[in-house]
C-alpha cells in the first residue's frame, strides 16, 4: 500500500486487487478483449459496451492528511493522482490525518463522513479528502433513556443531533465528536408496559429494533433516518461493557452511566473538554426522586426500587468514577446537562458541584426538549462550558413553542456560597416564626411565610400530575426577593439578601416563558427549591398525610407508603432540628 504525503495537489496511488484467481481471470478477460479489439476499427466502443464507460477519478487530500486508494479493477491511467476506472469499479477510500489533525469529509462528486469510504463508479469525479486541525475538541455525550413514552422524541432528537452536525462548519464539526447511548423499545414490548396508550409516543422507524445502541453520531439531513455510525462493542479500564449492538441494558443503572462515560473518555482521549446530558423524563426531588425510566425493566410493585430508574442522589456515585477526584478523565466535565423535567433545581445542582463545572436544565416541567440542530451547528457553543449552557438556554427558548416553558444555565462554582446563604435563610425564617410569644403568635407568623410562598413563582403547570404534590418548587430568588421587601425583621431580610447575592452570581442565564403556575408574566430567578407544602393535607391509599410526610424528601429513613432509597441529598444533609433549610421545614411539618 503507498500512502499519498501531506501535500493536498499530490495524489493516492491505487492499490492491486487482493486475489490472485480474481485478478487472473480478470486478465484473460482483458487478453480477450484485446484480440477482439485488434480485429475490430471499434475497439473503444466494445470496451465500453463489454467493460462500462471509462471514468475519470481524481484523488487528493487537503492539507494535515493522506489518502490511499484500493480498487477491484486495474487503474487505466498512467497520470499519478488521476484513475481511470470502468464503471462498476468498486473503489474505497482510506483517509489518514496527520498529527493534530482529523478528518472533516469527502468532497468533489462523492460526499461521505465516513474516512474509510467505498463507492461504486457511476460518474467522474474529483474527490478530495478534507482535514481540519484539532484545536480544543469537545466530547459531549448523550445517555438516553428511550424505552419508555418518550421513544419517538428520542429518535427525533437524534435525528436533530445528525442535521447539527450537517449545518456546522467543518472546523467546528472536526473538533466536535457526539456519541449517544440510544435505549428504545420496540412497540410491542412498549405497549405491554403502557396498556392502552396511545402508540403515537412510540416510534417504529429504522426496523423497530428494541435495546440499546451506542452510536457515534454522524451529520446526516434525512429525518426519516438514522445515519450514525453503530458501535457493537465497548470497553474501558473498568472492564468489558458491551458485547452485542443491540445489548439491552437498564439506563436506571448508575452502572451503566459509569461505564458510557468512561468508555467515552478513552475512546476518544484527544477530545479533552466534556459535556454529558441526561435525557429523559425526570422526577426532579418529589417521589421517586429519580431520571432515566426504563420501561422494560422498571417494576411497579408498590414501591420504588433501583430497577429502571436513576436516583438523583446516586448521579455522583455514578460520576465520580470518571470525573471526581483521581478519576479515569482526570478533569471534570466541561458542562452537564439534564435534558428532562424538574431538575434545575437548587438541590440537584449542589450534588453535582464537584463533578461540572456549569449545568443546564429546566426547574419546570420541559416541553419539546433541547434544540439540538442549533447546539451542534453554533461554533460559539464551544468557547467554554459557560457557553455551553448559555446556549443550551438560548436555543431552546428560541425553538420553544409551548409555553409554560423555561431553562436555566448554571456556574456551579457557586453552588458552596448558595448553600450557605440558603441555609442561612432557612435559619433566619425559622428564627423569625419561633419569636413569636405564644403558639398562636407561632402559627400567624408560619402562615406570613407560607403566604408569600404561595405567591411566589411555582415551578408546576396546574396539570392533575403537576401540583404542589408531585411538583413541590418555587423560584427561589422570587420568594426571596418577596421576603426581603416584606415587613420582616431585618435578619430575615438581610438573609433574603444574602440569597439573592449568591443566586446572582450561579445563574448564567435562564428563560422563563409568559405564564408559569398560574402567574401570567412572572419571570423567576431561574432556580427552584423544595419548598414543601406540608400544610396541606393529601390522602394517598387511604392515609391522609402532609405533604412533607408523603415526600419525605428531608429525611434519610423514610418508611412510609414506599421505601425510598437516595432521599438523603447532600443539600440537605443535616439532622433534624438543624438551623437549615431542612430545619425550617422539620419544624414547621414534621410533626
């Protein structure tokens, strides 16, 4: 095999056929042929008629890179750089980047992503393999639970992953590599686990095949299907993951989050700056706790169990192995994502401080999911995981079209000083509700609080499955800042401040559409919190409980209507009667 050099005018040379007998027989077609054409005053007619037209292909590579050519028919041209090639030539294309560099395309009458390229000639062509450098390449990964009523927007979306790429320039889409782990589920296993529902949530394209595929995404504009390149297998130092293409695998298993991370990361060791986006549905911090559903494995027996969903309290355990400290990327990531309901979240952000550096995601309810095609096509995107999010933001409050809707993007670095100040805040309320003289005097000043909760930005829709019961989240610079122009003493004020201040410097940006939980125009702060309404009374399975009792969110040992694992979250992890955010909600429901 001869490799072309790095000059891209310099052609590839064309490499014999591998089979002798093959190549025998083709050349005593050829001596036949010749003695015809010696008889004959239309001997390029005949070769034409007999062999096909001769074609003219041009090969060359563009700079930081190299091209060798391999045929299954002799080359017919003596010009170097330049093949001639009967039609029906079967020829394939190998292209090699230099150091620092990495291969973009195929250009010049035959177009392919793909660096080992085979076509069949059809026509001349003039094709040259186009290289761009590597300057700070991202990794973003997209683990998707898809196996569930979310299956036909997930095929969409990766659909919309494939035109981004399409639409970005070459110097953005080489220093971009997107990889997804794709878990759907075949309509017959979708509508035994979702009886009655409407199949229109559930997709049958590309043959209906069910598990979970690993693709390295590839630009592609048909929506109609996939083009993406399908890893059957996959690997890292933590050992063997994948074994089959169409491996079915619980996406609820933090296990398996580990294992796409890390086999991401070495997989692609040159792509240093990482970005990982959950997508999904999400429960955010009410009941289950929990993202990444998977409807083949999930067992609904009663109570919550780790089979088929991902709890927010096991996301660093899941992390930390490859992004924490002495981890396998040995950094952190770049950007996360959460691309599901209810988890902008001041709770969800503080778990995952030490393992991003910004995040994105909607405290509410999120309609329509990212928007995708603009991402990967916005070389702006890619200055920094600050960017990142910005934009995450920005394009889906350009693409929303649903409303309420809202997203927000977040510097995790402030996530210490936000705790702080939330937890002083929780202190300062409960200090404020206990001076009261009398239990009565106890009570007004409870409901002076809770009043201005209920006025403040609620972060649900109004939906029978999106009340306070299921969705339990105010903005908190909205309360905040109600509490900090209310005629409260000036220790509660000045720790409304104190919240504000922090919140201010953590959001990077957040949108928030016309009309959320009821208040038309309002526009939080960006962030929610877990703001119980345990003085309503709620009767589940015939218990009348509180509401704080039915979440049971802020306690570690929770035995109620079901066992919940991974309740115990680092943002409220202090015992009870604590001067904390949890200390104010123990005292005032946990009775």
């Amino acid at each position: 095999m001869v490799r072309t050099t790095n000059y891209p005018a310099e052609a590839a040379r064309v490499r014999s056929p591998r089979s002798g007998a093959r190549t025998g027989a083709r050349r005593g077609l050829l001596l036949a042929a010749a003695a015809l054409c010696a008889a004959s005053s239309s001997c390029s007619l005949f070769m034409s008629i007999f062999y096909g037209e001769l074609r003219t292909i041009g090969v060359s590579a563009s700079a930081i890179g190299s091209v060798t050519v391999e045929a299954d028919a002799p080359n017919e041209s003596r010009v170097d750089g330049r093949y001639a090639f009967r039609d029906g030539t079967r020829v394939t294309l190998r292209a090699e980047p230099s150091e620092g560099g990495v291969f973009d395309s195929w250009s010049g009458g035959y177009t392919s992503y793909d660096a080992e390229f085979s076509f069949t000639v059809a026509k001349n062509a003039e094709l040259t393999a186009n290289f761009v450098s590597l300057h700070d390449p991202w990794l973003v990964m997209i683990y998707m639970a898809a196996a569930n009523t979310l299956e036909a927007d997930g095929y969409y979306d990766l659909n919309r992953m494939e035109l981004g790429l399409a639409e970005a320039a070459p110097a953005l889409r080489g220093n971009l590599k997107v990889v997804a782990l794709f878990d759907r589920i075949s309509t017959a296993d979708y509508l035994a686990a979702n009886p009655g529902v409407n199949t229109s949530y559930n997709s049958s394209d590309d043959g209906d095949w069910s598990g979970a595929r690993l693709f390295e995404v590839r630009p592609d504009r048909d929506p109609a299907s996939l083009a993406s390149h399908v890893i059957p297998s996959a690997s890292s130092s933590l050992g063997v993951w994948r074994t089959g293409s169409d491996d079915e695998m619980d996406m609820g298993d933090r296990g398996n989050l580990t294992a796409f991370a890390a086999w991401a990361t070495e997989a692609y060791p040159e792509y240093r700056r990482n970005a990982l986006i959950l997508w999904n549905h999400g429960s955010g911090l009410a009941a289950s706790r929990s993202i990444g559903f998977d409807d083949e494995v999930y067992v609904d027996d009663g109570r919550y169990g780790s089979a088929g969903q991902l709890y927010i309290g096991e996301l660093d355990e899941a992390l930390e192995p490859v992004y924490g400290p002495g981890g396998l990327a040995g950094h952190r990531l770049e950007a996360f994502g959460a691309d599901a309901c209810h988890l902008g979240l001041y709770e969800a952000a503080y778990e995952l401080r030490e393992l991003a550096g910004y995040f994105a995601a909607s405290p509410a309810t999120e309609y329509g999911g990212w928007n995708y095609a603009r991402l990967f096509s916005t070389e702006a995107a890619f200055d920094s995981g600050r960017a990142f999010v910005r934009e995450v933001v920005q394009g889906y409050e350009a693409k929303s079209t649903f409303y309420p809707n809202t997203m927000t993007a977040l510097d995790l670095a402030g996530m210490e000083s936000l705790k702080t100040a939330v937890d002083g805040f929780g202190a300062a309320l409960l200090d404020y509700r206990d001076g009261g003289a009398d239990e009565a005097e106890r009570s007004v000043r409870q409901a002076a609080i809770e009043a201005l909760r209920n006025a403040s930005v609620a972060y649900y829709s109004g939906s029978q499955y999106d009340l306070p019961l299921y969705a339990p989240y105010h903005d908190l610079g909205d309360f905040s800042e109600r509490v900090n122009k209310a005629a409260l003493p000036a220790d509660a004020t000045a720790a409304a401040e104190a919240v504000l201040e922090a919140l201010s410097s953590a959001v990077v940006y957040t949108w928030t559409a016309s009309e959320y939980g009821g208040f038309k125009g309002a526009c939080g702060r960006g962030l929610g919190i877990f703001f119980s309404h345990g003085d309503e009374t709620h009767t589940l399975n015939g218990q009348a409980r509180s509401h704080y009792a039915y979440q049971g969110y802020y306690t570690d040992g929770y035995s109620g209507i079901q066992d919940i694992p991974y309740g115990y979250l680092e943002a409220a992890d202090q015992g009870a009667g604590s001067t904390t955010w949890r200390g104010m909600l123990d005292a005032f429901y946990g009775q």
